[in-house]
C-alpha cells in the first residue's frame, strides 16, 4: 500500500503537471481514482482521530488504575476478580469487533490497538490473580506463561504485533530463568521448555510469520532460535569443553539460515510471503559478527584447551542440537543439487569456520593460524557484500561490506602497538575512503538507474 505522504506528493506534481498542460483533465482523473487523491484528507482525520483516542484512552487507563488502586484493599476477592476479568474480555471485545466490523478506517487500527492492550492487561491480570490466591512463582515463569497466552491470541488473530510481542516476552521469560533453572520444582513442564527452546522456538514462531505473513516475526524468530541454541551450549557447560560444541556453535546457525527455503515448508505460492532473502540477509550477518570477533588474537590465545580427564566429553549431543543440525543437512541436500558458486563460497566459510575452532580446542597450536584465516575470511565476506552491492545496486550489501572492512583494519589497528602517527595516517586514509567509495557507488548506482529507466 502506497503511503499518503507519497500520494499528497503525486496530487501536487498531477496538478502542476494539469497546470502546465503536460497532461489533460481524463489522465488527471484517472491518477485520482487510481491514487485515491480524495481520500487522503480522510485518511489525515482518521489519523487525528486515532491520536485523540489514543491519548484519551491512555488517560482514562490511568484514571481506572488510580481509582482501583485507592480501592483495591477494600474490596473482596470477589470484586477483584470480577473487575479484573470483566476489563480484560470488555477490551478484547471491543477491540475485536473494531477490527473485524470497522465502519471506517481508524476504527481498525483502534481495534488492533485495543487488542495489544488486552493482551497487556493479561499479564497484569495474572500477576494480580496469583497474587490474590497466595500462588507464589518465579519472575520468568510469569514471562513465560504470559508469552505463551499472547501467542496464542496471535494465531487466533493472525495480527504480527501479538507475535512480535510474544516472542518478546518468551524470550524474557528465557532470560530471566537461565540463572534459576534448576529451580524449576512445581512447573515441570516448564523445564522442558526451557530445555528444549531452540526446537520449540523454530516450531512456534516461524509458522507465525508465515500465518502472518510478517517479515518481523520471521526475523524475530530466527534470532530468537539462533539465540536459544547458542545459550543453551553455554548453560551446559560445554562450549569450552568439548572441541565439537564450539563447531557447532560457529557453523550452525549460519548453516541453517543459509540453506532456509521458503519451498521446505510447501511455500511456493506466489502470493505467499517470501523468507529466504531475509534469512540469508541473516545468516550473512551471523558470519559477520564470527568472523569479526575471531579475527582478534586474544582470543584464540586464552581459549581453553579441554583435558583428558574432562568428564563433559563424554556427554551425548544434545536432541535440539541433533534436530536443529538434521534439518540444516536436509536443507543442504536440496540446495546443493543444483550448482551455485555463492552456494559454494558460503559452504566453504561455514566449514572453514567449523574446523578451526575444533582442531585449535583439540591441540590448542593454532591461536596465529586461526587468526590469519578469520582476517582471510572477514576479508573476503567485505569484498564479496561490496561486488554483491555493484552488481544489484544494493545500498545495504555495499554499506555492509564497507563497514565490515573498515571495522577490521580499524581493529587490527587497535589490536596491535603500533605509532601513533600511524594510527592517524590510517584513520585518515579509512575515513577518505569511505567517503570517496560512497559518493562514486551513489554516482554509480544513480547512473545505472537513469540507464536501465
């Protein structure tokens, strides 16, 4: 949907262009009925209409909290849950039938607001009911329960602010309950969850975007997922210890957001939302943020080479790891059928990056090697994101690989003692750099357009 700062932009250059005769009043008519040139004072009313609800809504939220908490003491238990309940199905009613029978355009958006608001006033309702009933919990459970509520509301509703907020707030949850998890007596399941969150993550709330149809529900997810599978590594202790968790910990998840296609999960409708740029965009960033941090030598220098008596050697992978690593070799299968030199370049990173932190925790001899080749690799990633920039005229592939060098010869400078009159003439020519490489890809892709137009 096109917006109406560029719809009021067009009306202006229509009539101008009406006014100079360039074109005559049937083609002014029909950019008006195909633009909605007379619904854009409309659509500023209804935005108007919405701020003022908005604000009042919010002071007559406080109004209630205030007058509630001056009473809460002198009512009964009954009354109290009474309030509660009734203001959390009277908003969601309200908000639902905003957004399903809206008679005109703001009361739709109203309708989401007042839903998000419903899922909110949830939380504080079940904050308040186990209270009430002397039901003592954890934080992180509250976060996690409140989460789960709010999801499902979001695949009932199919509304992409529902599930933004619920992977917030199940993320939260996670969080909060990594220090106290093995505190986890009365909600067994709980356990499990937590346990097992990277799977139940990639389960929840990749089909959510796809439901949807939400980019930042899909991007949200996926780090999520990325997120829950690399915490769990380190809550079990074995990202120093055995020499095969931190291969995967490296390779993995860039593994798994490269090989993603829309089609593994039956997606080839073309009016289906699209994922697989967003996940490679990922995965790119992913490889980034590695190859950075294990381009600096301190690292490798002070890693921990694992024991032979160390009993955590001797622990199974663990299931998600299995599961998550089983799905990425299935995505590998039907990516690799067909021959693709950036398929092949990534896959050569990704394996590269799996083997040197496996083969320096086995022998603990490569801390110069490793570094070298992360500043190899760094290197070539910049360069590839620059050409992939020049070659689509992509601001965001270009910028990218700029900065990405540029951090690295930044860093390398940092890293190492070198003059300080060096140091200044290398920040001179990085800064001259980026300047000159900025305006001649801009004049670049500018001269590219005007061509292909």
């Amino acid at each position: 949907m096109l917006s109406d700062k560029f719809r009021r932009q067009l009306r202006q250059e229509a009539e101008q262009w009406r006014t100079e005769g360039i074109i005559d009043d049937s083609v002014y008519e029909q950019l008006c009925d195909r633009y909605q040139f007379n619904d854009l004072e409309t659509s500023a009313r209804s935005r108007f209409i919405v701020i003022l609800l908005g604000l009042g809504s919010v002071l007559l939220g406080l109004a209630i909290i205030t007058f509630v908490a001056a009473n809460w003491q002198a009512w009964s238990r009954g009354v109290k849950v009474t309030l509660l309940l009734s203001g959390f199905i009277g908003v969601n009613t309200a908000g639902f039938y905003l957004w399903r029978h809206p008679t005109e355009r703001w009361q739709r958006r109203f309708g989401q607001g007042l839903l998000l608001l419903g899922a909110l006033i949830l939380g504080a309702n079940m904050a308040l009911m186990s209270q009430m009933f002397h039901q003592s919990g954890l934080l992180y459970q509250l976060y996690l329960v409140w989460g789960f509520g709010v999801l499902t509301m979001a695949y009932s509703l199919r509304l992409t602010m529902l599930g933004i907020l619920a992977i917030l707030l199940i993320a939260l949850g996670y969080v909060q309950g990594q220090p106290e998890f093995v505190a986890i007596g009365e909600f067994p399941w709980l356990r499990f969850v937590v346990q097992h969150m990277p799977v139940l993550a990639a389960l929840m709330f990749i089909p959510l975007a796809y439901w949807c149809r939400s980019r930042w529900i899909f991007r949200l997810g996926a780090i999520a997922t990325i997120y829950f599978l690399e915490a769990n590594l380190i809550r079990l202790n074995l990202l120093g210890s055995p020499p095969w968790t931190a291969a995967v910990a490296c390779a993995l998840p860039p593994a798994l957001l490269w090989g993603y296609r829309d089609s593994l999960w039956g997606q080839c409708s073309p009016k289906a939302q699209s994922f697989d740029s967003t996940a490679r965009s990922l995965a790119i960033t992913f490889l980034s943020l590695l190859f950075f941090l294990a381009s600096f030598y301190g690292l490798w220098s002070t890693s921990l080479v694992p024991s032979a008596n160390d009993t955590s050697l001797t622990l199974p992978p663990p299931v998600d790891i299995l599961l998550l690593a089983g799905w990425t070799v299935w995505e590998w299968v039907q990516l690799l059928r067909r021959v693709d030199l950036t398929n092949l370049l990534v896959a050569s990173m990704i394996t590269v990056s799996a083997l040197i932190p496996f083969w320096h925790l086995s022998s603990g001899r490569l801390a110069i090697i490793a570094t070298l080749i992360f500043n190899l690799l760094s290197f070539l990633l910049s360069t590839g994101l620059i050409r992939e920039g020049l070659a689509q005229s992509q601001r965001r592939f270009f910028w990218g690989g700029m900065v990405l060098l540029t951090l690295q010869i930044f860093s390398r400078m940092l890293e190492y003692n070198t003059d300080l009159l060096f140091k200044s003439l290398v920040l001179f020519l990085c800064g001259l750099g980026v300047i000159a490489a900025g305006l001649w890809f801009e004049r670049y892709r500018t001269r590219h357009s005007q061509v292909d137009g």
